[in-house]
C-alpha cells in the first residue's frame, strides 16, 4: 500500500452495530481520527463505551450478530473497507495491522511452543519456509526483551510478563505498520506494566511502528501517548495531541475522567462521576453526555454535538 494522505490512518464515521435479543446495540456508532507514521494515540474511556468493539471493527474481527459495518478506514491511503473478507484477511490483517488482544497472555495454545506459535504468521502471509520465519522470530524476541530458549518453552513455562512480550512478538513478526494493543497491561503488576510500556516504546523508536492503545489505564497510558482520543458511549467526544490533553481536556467527561485519578502530589481526593453511561440500545438525541454533565444547557439534550475544529477536536457545544 502507497500512502496518499499523508496520515497512516483515517477512521470517517466508522460503525458497527450489534443485534441482540433486547434490541440493537450502537458499540461504535459513527467514530472519526487520524492517526500518523511513527505515533501512538491512547484510547480512554469507561467499560462499555465501546473501546473494544472498535478494535474488532478496525480489524475485522466480527461476531455473527452484526446489524450494521459501515464507514471508512483508510490505512495508508486504501479504503481497506471495500475489500472482500478474502482480501482483507490476505493484504491487511497481520499485515498492515496487527491486534495484541485484551488477556493476551492467556490466547497462546498450550500445547504448542510459543517460538512455533509466533511464526506461524510470518509463513502463512510472508511465505516464509519455518526455519526462516524462526530466524525472524529470533529477531522479534530480541526486540521485546524474550530470551531466546524461550523459543522452545510452552506458555504455561513463561511469567505473565514474558507472556505478553510473546503476543507482542507475534503481532510484530509480519512488520505491520499498526499495532493495535487491547488492555495490554492488565492483569500485570506494576513492575510489569511498566517494563511492557518501555518494550513498545523502545519499538515504535527502532521499528517506527505505530500503535493504538485501548486501555483504562491513564497514568500508564501517558507514558507511550503522542496523542489522545476519549470514548464515549459509542463515540469518540475529543482528540488531541498528549501534551496538551493531559494538562487540561476541554470535553467536561474528559475532565471529570481525568479528575478521577489519584495523584501522588496533590491535596484534593480524587472525584467519581455521577449517573451511569446511556443504554447503547436507545442513546439519547442530543449530546450522550448531557444527563451527567454538570455545564450542560437547554440545546444539549436536543441537537447532537459535532466536532468543534481547532488545534485541538471537541464534541462539544460549549466549546461552540
């Protein structure tokens, strides 16, 4: 694929919808971002906004009670979304872009080696022989820090820690240009959490991968972030470059997210926000957040927020 945009990714009001027994569930329901070579956007937000269900929508990865795939995602120029299942699974997924999923420590088969099970990828889309596709693996493991017996180990011979690094591993061996991570430090102690976050950034310095990171986690989280995107009940409410997110998010769920992290040097407690996320069956026709935001107004509830364009994208009207 030949870049024509100038961005790695362009997401255009990509949804997916899924069909349950109580009604239609709106997970990811009209997202927009971009995201550039060589950076890292973090995705936050609260369990169930959808953060997960976008990365099975970026990667295909659907279950069969899909209502509704739609949008556009252009990865490297192509509009990956006209391509056939076939397609897809041949020149985009492993290839363009990989998925390190949520517990992945826990996906890797137990009775197989995990150098065997990390190669894998590299012969079926690189069509390398297994003798080459170990050397490559050899060369992975170097670059996330897994000690090179450890080719010939089982999951269940490997630390939690080890793991991970091993589904890193097998998500970098077909050099994709995009690494969507899941959750990748839960589960892990913070000793751990830390050591995985320096293995991707020392990767996206020497490889210039790029990752999207889905994850609860903001302290951890900030340490690989050039960029930020909250998640909201299906959508994405603000983007922003790191450094000026951080100090200070402009979308009042974002403030109160951020507000609700504890903090080493600071006197005041942190705060929770009030009220429950909109039902994704039936979300309100104004502004999702309105019913828990404390600066909302009459146009809030009526009229659904669009994204108000600066150095920095809000979906919000009081930043209208």
């Amino acid at each position: 694929m030949n870049s024509l945009t100038g961005s790695l990714l362009r997401i255009e009001n990509l949804i997916l919808h899924f069909k349950t027994t109580s009604g239609i569930v709106q997970a990811v329901d009209g997202v927009d971002f971009e995201l550039d070579t060589n950076r890292a956007v973090v995705i936050l937000g609260e369990s169930g906004c959808g953060k997960t269900s976008l990365s099975k929508a970026l990667l295909r990865l659907l279950p069969r009670n899909v209502e509704k795939y739609s949008g556009q995602v252009r990865l490297d120029g192509t509009d990956v979304m006209l391509l056939n299942d076939e397609e897809y699974r041949q020149n985009v997924r492993w290839v363009g872009i990989s998925l390190v999923p949520q517990a992945a420590m826990n996906s890797l088969n137990p009775v197989l080696k995990v150098g065997n099970q990390v190669a894998e990828p590299a012969v079926i889309h690189l069509g390398l022989s297994k003798t080459e596709a170990l050397v490559l693996v050899h060369k992975m493991f170097q670059h996330v820090g897994v000690p090179l017996d450890f080719v010939e180990r089982y999951p269940f011979e490997l630390s939690g820690g080890m793991r991970q690094r091993v589904a890193l591993a097998m998500a970098l061996v077909t050099s994709p240009s995009l690494i969507v991570l899941d959750e990748p430090t839960s589960a892990l102690d913070l000793l751990t959490q830390a050591n995985i976050m320096n293995v991707l950034k020392r990767i996206k310095y020497e490889l210039g991968t790029s990752f999207i990171l889905i994850t609860h986690d903001i302290a951890t989280s900030s340490e690989l972030a050039d960029e930020v995107a909250i998640m909201y009940a299906g959508q994405i409410v603000e983007t922003g470059d790191a450094r000026d997110f951080f100090p200070a998010p402009l979308h009042p769920y974002s403030q109160m997210l951020m507000a609700s992290v504890p903090r080493l040097r600071s006197e005041s407690d942190p705060m929770f926000i009030t009220g429950q996320p909109p039902s994704l069956m039936n979300p309100p026709k104004g502004c999702r957040f309105a019913a828990r935001c404390p600066f909302r107004f009459e146009k809030c509830a009526d009229e659904p927020p669009v994204f108000i364009k600066g150095n920095r994208k809000v979906k919000c009207w009081l930043h209208e």
